[in-house]
C-alpha cells in the first residue's frame, strides 16, 4: 500500500514538472503582458498581434511546406526502398540495413554539416527551401524504412503470388495486395517524418539559409534582446492543436478496443 502511494506522488511530481511549465505559458497566452508571471487582465492581443507579425507567419509556412513534403517524399521513397530491401538476399539485406541505421545513430550536427558542405562545396548551390527539402528528407527517409520493414515481415507472400497467378501485373499487384498490406506502417512513418522534420533545428538551420522555420525563428529570436512575446500564443495553438489529435486518436482507439471484445 505504501509503495503504491509512493508510486502515485512519484507519477504526479513527474507530469507536474513536465506539464507545469506549458500549462503556465498557455495561461500567460491569454494576457497583453510583456513578462511570463504578471497578469494584466484577460485579452487576446497575442492571438491578433501572432496573425499581424508576418516574419512569424512566414516562418509557419515555410515549416508545414518542409515538413508535409519532406514526408510525403520520404514515405514514398522509404516504402519502395524497404520494399527492395525486404526482397534482397540475406547477406545484402544485413548490409543495407546496417546502412540505413548510419543516418539515425549520427548526431543531428554530423548529418547537417555533411549536407550543407555536399550543397555548398561539391553542387555549388545556394542553401534556401530546396536544399532544406533534400536535406529533411535524407535524414526522414531512413525512419520510414524503419516503420515499413516490420510491416513486411508480417505479410503473407503467397497473396502477391496468388495475384500474379489471377493475372494482376506486377504493378498491379504491387498497388492492390502489397501497398494495402503495409499501408499502416507507411502512416506511422509519415507522421514520424512530419514530426522529425517540425522538431528539427540542427540539419534544418545548416541548410536554409536565409529563410526560416519556427525552430531557426525561435532561435534567432532568443538571441535578441527582446523576443516576440506572440510565440506564446502561437505555442499554445501548436499545443492545443497536437492535443486535440492525440485525444482524438486515443478516443478512436478505445473504440476500435471495444468493438473487437
């Protein structure tokens, strides 16, 4: 009994200490006041002044174009390439493997100066959206591989066999029985893209140049003396965005759970 309720305060200090801080900065969202602490009255100046501030929209842009492109690529060129990688041989199947692991196991910095001196000093192309594109999906790609193989590895080969034999082509076969079958691993390795490609500064702040994402904004804006006090609100949308989806999910899960007992 005593180590459960140990266990319990131990839990609640631990989503206290990660959720407190958040919970505080989305309150401090709905106040004009400068400074995270002083309550000036409800208002929601930081909403209309977070649409007003153009660089930070900007920023918002360019972020969902990077982030939702370099996943609908990434999950494309990953499905097909775990796809080749799940019909190899055994010995070559282990080394392309091993090879795709490269890119995760290397820290975030390794990756992005090798990217951005490949752009600079061996294409001799100017670093902006594109560079960061190429540079996002290089680094995606792998984790959708990843995701698919494993839903591979639980297919049936008979059934893209058996399509053969009832005339499909190959293509046909490979779009009707196999792409089906590994469709929900195609879509958690998208949605890891997505958010690999949002969350990341390091490879993303080496490669676009001038341009900026939300990550590279923050960054430049902390270094000023005066940050915009906007990002709070636009950190509670983000926020209440991602939480209204999880619960969604969960909700429909749950469901899901009920129906098949």
């Amino acid at each position: 009994m005593v180590k459960k309720i140990f266990s319990n305060i131990y839990i609640w200090i631990i989503l206290l200490l990660v959720y407190a801080p958040i919970l505080w900065l989305m309150a401090f969202s709905f106040t004009s006041s400068k400074t995270i602490g002083t309550w000036t009255g409800f208002s929601l100046d930081l909403y209309v002044k977070m649409f007003q501030n153009t660089s930070m929209m900007e920023a918002l842009k360019n972020t969902l174009i990077l982030g939702i492109s370099s996943a609908v690529i990434s999950t494309f060129i990953g499905t097909f390439a775990a796809i080749g990688i799940y019909n190899m041989k055994n010995r070559s199947k282990k080394v392309v493997k091993a090879i795709n692991q490269i890119p995760i196991l290397n820290a975030d910095i390794v990756t992005a100066v090798s990217l951005m001196i490949l752009f600079v000093t061996v294409f001799n192309v100017q670093r902006g959206l594109l560079t960061a594109l190429l540079a996002h999906i290089t680094f995606c790609t792998p984790y959708v591989i990843l995701n698919v193989l494993p839903r591979l590895h639980q297919t049936n080969n008979n059934l893209y066999e058996a399509a053969l034999d009832l005339g499909a082509t190959p293509t046909q076969a490979l779009f009707k029985v196999v792409i089906p079958e590994v469709l929900p691993g195609m879509v958690s390795g998208f949605l890891l893209a997505f958010t690999l490609s949002i969350d990341d500064f390091a490879v993303t702040v080496f490669n676009i140049g001038s341009a900026n994402t939300l990550s590279t904004y923050i960054y430049k804006s902390l270094t000023k003396t005066s940050q915009p006090i906007e990002l709070r609100a636009l950190f509670t949308v983000i926020i209440i965005i991602i939480a209204t989806i999880l619960i969604f999910n969960n909700i429909k899960s749950a469901k899901k759970a009920k129906e098949m007992k």
